[in-house]
C-alpha cells in the first residue's frame, strides 16, 4: 500500500466539501434510481461510475491505511479471508470521508429504493488483497434471509469503493450475475455452494475492474469470490453495508461513535445510524474467520 500526503482532515463529522460527485444524476427525495435497481434485481450488481473526486478518494486511502496498521499492531485487529487478504471493520471516526459517503445521493437514492426509507448503516471496513492473495471459493457473504427467499426481497446492501484504479493483475473482484436468488440451503454454511456447480458459476462470471470514484452496490448474496493478485502492488476496498429494518446484520458488528462526533453529524445521517453512542472508542476486535475463505480454493 502506497503511503499518501494531504491536507489535514475536516473536524469530526465535518463533511469534506472537496468531494465532488461526478457522472451522476442528483436524486431528490422522491426519485427513484430505476437503472440500478433493475441491475440490482437482475444481475445481484450496481454501479455509479465517478461518483467521487480521485482525491477524495486518496485521501479514503490515507484512511485505509493508517487504519490497517493500527489493526494490525493488536491481536484481532484484522481477520483473514484468505492467503495475503485481510478484513478490517472501522468506526465512522476513523474514515474523514464518511459523511461525505454516506449522503452521496446516489448511494442515499439507492439504499431508499431498495431498503425503505429507514433504512440503516450497520457495517463500515474494507478488504484488502495484498501480492500474493489467492484464488477464493465461490461464496455468497451469509446465508439467504427467509424473507429473500419466500418474497424476493432484498433486505442488505453492500456498496465497495476502490482506492486503486484495477487491473487485471491486482484480482478483481469477480460475480456471477443473477445468482442472488439461489436458495442455498445445500450450501456449506449456506455461504459456500458444492464444487460441482462451479461451471455454472464460471460461465456467468465478470470480472469488475473499478477506478478510484467509482462506486459499486451489490446483495451480498450474489456469487462471488476475490481472484489471485499476482501484481506488486495492493487492492483496498472500502465497504459500507446498509440494512433494511429488522434485517439484523448490525449483531454481526462493532461499529460505535463518540458523542462529540454523534452531535457533529448532520440528523440525516444520524436518522440511519443506529450505533452505541459512547464516552471512548474502543478498538474493534473482528469476529471469527471463515476457513473456507482462509484456505482459499483448491
């Protein structure tokens, strides 16, 4: 990971107003992002293409980095999802560019459209495949929710952020469009299906090869695995994961603000935050690695 210089960060909850939102319409309360929730029901994908400054986005990977460093200077500061690739779950705090993130108004528009109106911000980290991270098994990222599988109902979204412009080398990131919907009770874990499917998943697969602004939204649950980086060079992912009401994934993680950074937000980000409120943070120890994704594929 390359180190980054830049200017200081704004004050806590201060929205950085050097972001600038680029190839994207500005969606009002009422409109709704029909392009990418077809995508989203059809493929399991969506994207918005220069939703963000190339330095704004730096400056997301000054973050990433200082963030990485310091989890791994502690035991459980990162969690292995594979050979050389790492997961870090953060505080808001930690990210000078959240509220920035957080109220982009296709990333707003989106998660109204697909989660409801109340919806929540319940995950904020990144994924990191260093030189070296290998080849990962099929996997979708928990097991399908009852109301997806009796309502076809999307109930989590993921959105990623790359700080690196991807090639081919680095190991992109690589789906099997429309595979949300496979039931996946046979699956191991109900996250990883049997080898024997894996053609069908590798005639659907596309590679994604996102440049720094760009923004992807994705269901979790669609098909997909990390690919091998044979380059030299890192690939950090930031990701936010946004539920809607009662899908119940905040119980899977650790993110809390402080109360000066509580009051600092605007209430339009408060209104979807339903983190601890507490006096001090207290660093995030990560929950329990998934072999499968540590073996990584045969």
């Amino acid at each position: 990971m390359r180190p980054h210089s830049g200017p200081p960060a704004p004050r806590a909850g201060q929205s950085d107003t050097r972001v600038a939102s680029r190839g994207t319409d500005r969606f009002g309360d009422d409109e709704v992002p029909v392009e990418a929730l077809g995508d989203l029901y059809r493929d399991g994908i969506t994207a918005c293409p220069g939703a963000f400054s190339v330095d704004w986005v730096d400056r997301v990977g000054e973050d990433i980095d200082a963030a990485f460093r310091e989890a791994r200077s502690r035991p459980d500061g990162a969690v292995g999802r594979g050979p050389e690739r790492w997961y870090v779950e953060i505080h808001p705090e930690q990210l000078r560019g959240f509220v920035d993130l957080v109220t982009h108004p296709w990333v707003v528009a989106v998660c109204r459209a697909v989660l409801g109106p109340d919806y929540e911000i319940v995950e904020l980290g990144f994924d990191i495949p260093f030189p070296g991270a290998a080849m990962q098994p099929w996997h979708r990222d928990f097991p399908m929710p009852e109301d997806t599988r009796r309502q076809r109902r999307l109930t989590s979204l993921a959105f990623n952020l790359t700080t690196v412009d991807t090639v081919e080398e680095m190991g992109p990131f690589e789906i099997a469009p429309g595979t949300q919907w496979d039931d996946g009770r046979d699956f191991d874990h109900e996250m990883f299906p049997p080898k024997e499917r894996y053609p069908r998943y590798e005639r659907r697969a596309v590679r994604k090869y996102p440049r720094r602004g760009d923004i992807s939204a994705r269901s979790a649950l669609t098909i997909h695995r990390g690919t091998p980086n044979v380059s030299s060079l890192a690939r950090p992912v930031l990701v936010l994961g946004v539920d809607a009401p009662g899908a119940g994934n905040a119980g899977h993680h650790d993110m809390a603000v402080t109360r000066g950074y509580w009051e600092s937000l605007p209430e339009s980000v408060r209104a979807h935050l339903p983190c601890p409120v507490v006096d001090a943070l207290v660093p995030i120890r990560q929950k329990h690695t998934i072999e499968g994704l540590v073996m990584g594929a045969e």
